[in-house]
C-alpha cells in the first residue's frame, strides 16, 4: 500500500474507533516487539484519544526476577564457565547495580550469542571449559534451545549446560486479570508466541473473564487493524479471541515445536520482576536431560534478593504505572545508566518511552 | 627505528606518492602563506578494518579532516599527517594506504606538506594509526555555525545515509548479505565551495560522521536551540542499506557518513542547491529531508511514513566503535 493510502487507512479506522468508543478503551499488549513497532512507527501519536495502550510484562529481560538475575551473575563469575548470553543481558543491573558488562570488564568469560546453537559450537571450541547458555526467553526462543540440548545430547557433549529461566505467557495473562490492579478492556496478543502456541491457550480470557483479544501481526497497519477488531468486540460485547496474523499463526500453533518444549523440559513455577511467584509459568528442563541443567550442574539455589534501589519496573510491567510516572525515568536512570531492565532491554517500554519521546 | 630505515621509508613511500613542493624541501616544519581567516581542523583514524568495501584507512583520514576543514565554508589546502605504525606491519600495506592518500589528496586538491611516523613495539595499537591535521581558508565573510540553525529554514543531505557505517560493520562482523554495501568516503570540499560560492546564504553545514544524521542534528537543535522536524519518506536510503539494516537490526540513521554533508539553509534557496547538488557525481541523490520549528526546542522529530511523530534521540553510549 503507498504511504499516502496507508496514512489515509490508518487516520479512517482511528476516527471509527473513536467514534464507537463511548468512554475510555485500555488495551495492554505483552510483546517486546509490538512496544518497539507502536513508538518507532509513530503510531502511538496518532492513538485517538479515547484508547488507552498500556505495555505489560512483555519483554524477558525485563521479566527476569532479581533473584534469577542474581544466579547468572554466581555462574558468569565461575572461572571454570564461558557464560553465553544474548545480547541485551549484558547490561541489565542486579540488586546492587552490578551488571554482566562490569563483570567482564574484570574478567569474568561472558560471550554474546544469536542463537543458542552458537553456544554449543564454543562448547566444541572450548573442551576444558563448561559452557553454560542463559536461556531468558518465552515459548518463541524455548524450542531453539530445547532442540540446542537434544542436538548436546546426540552429540555427546559434556560440557554445555543451559540455565532455564524461561516463561510463557498465558499463566501471566491469567495473574493480571484475576489479580491484577489495572483494568484491561482488550488485550493485543504476541504474534510470535502465538506461532509456537496457536489459540486456544487464551480461550479463557474471553470465556472465563470476558475480555476480547486479537492477535496480531507488527506492522503498524497490523496494529491497527487488530484495534479496530478489539474495540468492536468490546462495543458488541461479544468477546472472543481472534487470529489476525494468519499468515504466521495457525490456530494449533506450531506442533514440532511444541514437541520440542515437551521434550525437554516441564512446567514450573517460575519468579517473575514485580509479581513474585506464579505457578506453573516458567520451564525447566526435564530429569530425562539434567546433564544440560546448569541449576543441578552447579548445584545453584536462588538467593532472597530485592529491586535495584528506587526501581519500579515491576509496575512499570504490570500497566500500574508508566515509565513517565517513574520519578527515576530520565534523571538516574537512562538508557546509558540504566538502573533497571526496562530501561535496557530493546524492547523494554522505559527505553521506548525515553528513545521515541510521545 | 634507526635514522637511515626511516629516511628510506620516508621517500620510498610517503614522498613517491604525497610529492609536492613543499613537502619534498623535507624541513622540519613546512612554510605555507595562507590568507588570514582560517578553519584548522585535526582527527586520529583508528578505523577497523583498515581496508573496506568502499575504501580504506588511507583515503578516509585525508578525506575526513578536508570535509572537517571545508564544513566552515572553506577552501581546504595543506595537511599534515601522522602515523603510528606497529612493528611488523606490512610495507606492502602502507604502501596502498599511502597511495590511497595521494588519490584522495589529488581528488580534493589538497597537498600533504608535512608528517611524521613512529613505529611502535607490536600490541601497542592495532595495525595503524593515522592522525591527520589540516588547514583551509574561510571564504565566506560569517562562517557557518551549528548555532545558525532558525525555524523557518530546510535541511537538505547530499545523498543516501547509512552507507558508512553499514560497510564497516558488515566487513569487521565478516558477513556477506548480498547487497551492494559500499562505504562513501570521499572528499566533499569541491560540492561544498560550489554551493558556498553560488547560494547567497547557508545557516549551517555539519558532515554525519560518528552517530550518524540523527546524532548530528541532535546536536544542531540544541546548538541552535531550535527542533527539526525530518520526514521519514523523504530519507535518502540505499535499498541494500535498508534492508541489511532491517536484517541485522540497525537504524540508517545512526549509521556514519563519511561522504556526506548536512546543509541547513532558507527555504528559498533550496531549489538552486538542489540542482548544484544533483549535477555533481557526489550529490546525484541530494534530497530535502526536514524543516527547522520552533518547539519542542533542542529535540529531533520524525514525521514517519504512517503520518505520525516520534523523537529521534541522541544515540547513547558507542553504537559502533573504531568507526572512523
């Protein structure tokens, strides 16, 4: 579509939507990358009104709990591990404002990966060495790593091990609608989790609490798209969950992959920044592959450990506030001194709030 | 180094192809007559790889500083340079460096008149170092100035953005993504006195070097304490540098320039610099890209394809390193 038609399109459905809407409308979406394609796109200037769009728990660095945060930290200063970590870890601060980068800048072997499979090839580079890859991710990254371990273990390589921190989306969905303190009329849903995922593990946002979500693609137009589907639902109250990205998610998801995840790890509990605890939402890796489990390797327990000081990221995530509402956003904390992930992260709402303005 | 290795450098390979009057006499320091307005400019290239898709090592550091001296609206015309060599370097090297450096020199009717080397033990830099300082005479009766920038007035660039930096990066990261990917080094100083001699008034001309347009412009609408508003359809961009950019998850707009100049100036003289700009081979794709405001003041807004605004920041912390 030419640029002229698509801003012509794009300006059409917002004053529909707001025309329909007769009050406030929040909807929250909970992907890295639908927050980076709504500010850089310039969409979230032309939001009308009456829609609310607030970024929820997203991004998995961002998610990643202090007290996880803090394990990575114990095994990257092992002498004996070359820790493999994408590329965002590097500067997300611990409890203490201590971050993998400083770490490394005294010596400790931390790597940068684009994929877990790069892991395993400095695992056959580098035999005298354990090297452990940090697995921070949701259901989109998890069969990568899941096939990385079964791929170890045809190999017979002894000396590679992944520490699981991953999680999946829907069991944080569940805790912001039961639990949570924001209201939410409508829920963009993440596109590429949904490919791994399909459907139906969100049927019970629109039967069990009767709020509409769309999932969708992340071109603007997509976005749009997806908004006007969401405010007619609303409208109609006839909530339901619609698939607007067909062209990636069909509606089982993706079965290989979901075969991956089974086979090698199992639901957990996981610990997620601001929450806490929630059941059965994290993964970690099944006995049938404990050699690959870094946590039983290096014999890890989690330590009792809080936010950096003044951080609130944790709301941040849940909706409760926004990066502006923070009184560190832009003074203490920026993207060159970050005092929490959000601010780090590419894909964090603090560091698109702070680059894209609005 | 002992006195005789030099001296045998020094002519083989610095006067055979960096020749001229003043730098043959092999004095101490070189004698040059200037008129008294001067730009004086000076810049250390520590770029890796020394050799890239586009150019090198040689042609960016004479091609650099004579885009840094012309940048006032002056004519550049004497450099010195400086090299910091490491041990075991090959001559072979230094040999197509220098002679790239002729080139470049000879392109923008500059001359080398003065220099000095050092070879240092192995690990002390990395390859090669060079440090060129240079000298030019303002032409224009107010130099141009970040500070000139006033709402009201256009930005114009004089070709594609991003070329640079995505040349350096995809060479230094060794990948091959199939595109025409070519760093645009190149003196500028000529285009540059064309449109000085022949627009009755330009506000300010600043080349996107380190952090590409978005951080010079930054660094304009605060200088200037003005906002500019760019418009993201309007951005001059090479189909294979948008779309290794797209792959590798880079912004063109923070990308280096090394061929490139800003020019910010009235509205009524946009038309002629453009045609100026497009008759020359290094401003074929010259385009008007923004428009200075007023509010929000020291900021950078872009106007994005889909009709909507967002800010251009500052880029924080070193996006690329050893770029230049």
């Amino acid at each position: 579509m030419d640029h002229n038609k698509l801003q012509h399109k794009i300006k059409e459905t917002f004053d529909r939507i707001q025309e329909r809407l007769k009050g406030p409308f929040r909807f929250m979406e909970v992907c890295g990358t639908h927050t980076v394609s709504i500010f850089r796109s310039g969409l979230k200037s032309l939001f009308p009104h009456l829609l609310e769009h607030i970024s929820g728990p997203g991004c998995p660095v961002c998610v990643t709990h202090p007290r996880d945060i803090a394990m990575g930290m114990e095994l990257a200063e092992n002498p004996d591990v070359i820790f493999a970590i994408f590329g965002d870890m590097m500067r997300v601060p611990d409890s203490n404002g201590i971050t993998l980068k400083d770490l490394r800048a005294k010596g400790a072997n931390i790597v940068v990966c684009y994929s877990p499979l790069d892991s395993l090839k400095l695992a056959l580079k580098n035999i005298d060495k354990e090297i452990v890859f940090w697995g921070i991710g949701f259901e989109t990254t998890v069969p990568t790593v899941g096939a990385t371990i079964t791929e170890a273990k045809k190999m017979g390589i002894k000396n590679f091990s992944v520490l699981s921190h991953h999680k999946i989306i829907p069991p944080v969905l569940k805790f912001l609608v039961e639990y949570g303190e924001v209201e939410i009329n409508g829920f963009l849903l993440p596109g590429h989790v949904s490919t791994i995922i399909g459907i139906s593990p969100y049927e019970f946002l629109a039967k069990d609490h009767k709020i509409p979500s769309v999932i969708a693609g992340f071109d603007p137009i997509d976005i749009v798209y997806a908004l006007d589907m969401l405010t007619s639902m609303y409208i109609c109250n006839s909530p339901k969950i619609l698939n607007c990205y067909e062209r990636a998610v069909k509606p089982k998801g993706n079965k290989k992959a979901q075969r991956v995840i089974k086979e090698v790890f199992k639901v957990s509990d996981a610990y997620w920044r601001g929450i806490g605890k929630i059941e059965a939402s994290g993964l970690e890796i099944r006995d049938t592959y404990k050699e690959f489990d870094a946590k039983k390797r290096f014999g890890l327990t989690p330590k009792d450990v809080g936010e950096p000081k003044g951080c609130r990221c944790g709301e941040v995530l849940q909706g409760k506030i926004s990066p502006k509402d923070c009184p560190l956003f832009g003074k203490k904390c920026t993207p060159i001194s970050p005092v929490g992930p959000c601010m780090v992260s590419t894909e964090g709402s603090c560091a698109a709030y702070y680059k894209y303005g609005v | 180094m002992g006195g005789l290795a030099s001296s045998r450098l020094i002519s083989e390979i610095f006067i055979k192809y960096l020749s001229n009057e003043i730098l043959d006499s092999l004095d101490d320091a070189a004698y040059l007559k200037l008129s008294p307005r001067l730009s004086f400019s000076t810049d250390t290239y520590t770029i890796d790889p020394i050799f890239f898709p586009g150019g090198d090592i040689g042609s960016l550091c004479i091609s650099g500083t004579v885009n840094d001296i012309a940048m006032l609206g002056a004519r550049p015309k004497y450099l010195s340079c400086g090299f910091i060599i490491e041990e075991g370097f090959l001559i072979s090297d230094l040999e197509k460096i220098v002679k790239s450096m002729a080139h470049t020199a000879q392109k923008a009717g500059v001359l080398v008149v003065t220099g000095d080397t050092k070879v240092v033990p192995k690990g002390s830099v990395d390859k090669i170092f060079i440090n060129t300082s240079g000298i030019g005479e303002v032409i224009l009766d107010i130099p141009l100035s970040g500070k000139r920038a006033s709402p009201g007035d256009k930005v114009i660039i004089n070709g594609t953005i991003g070329d640079h930096g995505l040349a350096i990066f995809t060479a230094r990261e060794g990948l091959d993504l199939d595109f025409d990917i070519k760093s645009d080094c190149a003196p500028v100083n000529n285009l540059i006195l064309k449109l000085v001699e022949n627009i009755p008034e330009i506000h300010v001309m600043r080349d996107p070097t380190r952090g590409g347009v978005a951080t010079t412009l930054n660094e304009i609408a605060i200088q200037s304490n003005v906002c500019i508003e760019l418009f993201e359809d309007a951005l001059p961009i090479k189909s294979g540098v948008k779309e290794g950019c797209d792959i590798l998850g880079l912004d063109p707009l923070y990308l280096a320039n090394e061929g490139k100049f800003i020019c910010i100036l009235p509205e009524k003289y946009v038309k002629p610099a453009l045609e100026i700009l497009r008759e020359d081979h290094l401003g074929k794709h010259a385009a008007l890209i923004g428009e200075v405001t007023d509010t929000p003041k020291g900021k950078v807004v872009l106007n994005t394809k889909i009709g909507g605004k967002r800010i251009i920041s500052m880029l924080e912390g070193e996006h690329l390193p050893r770029i230049c």
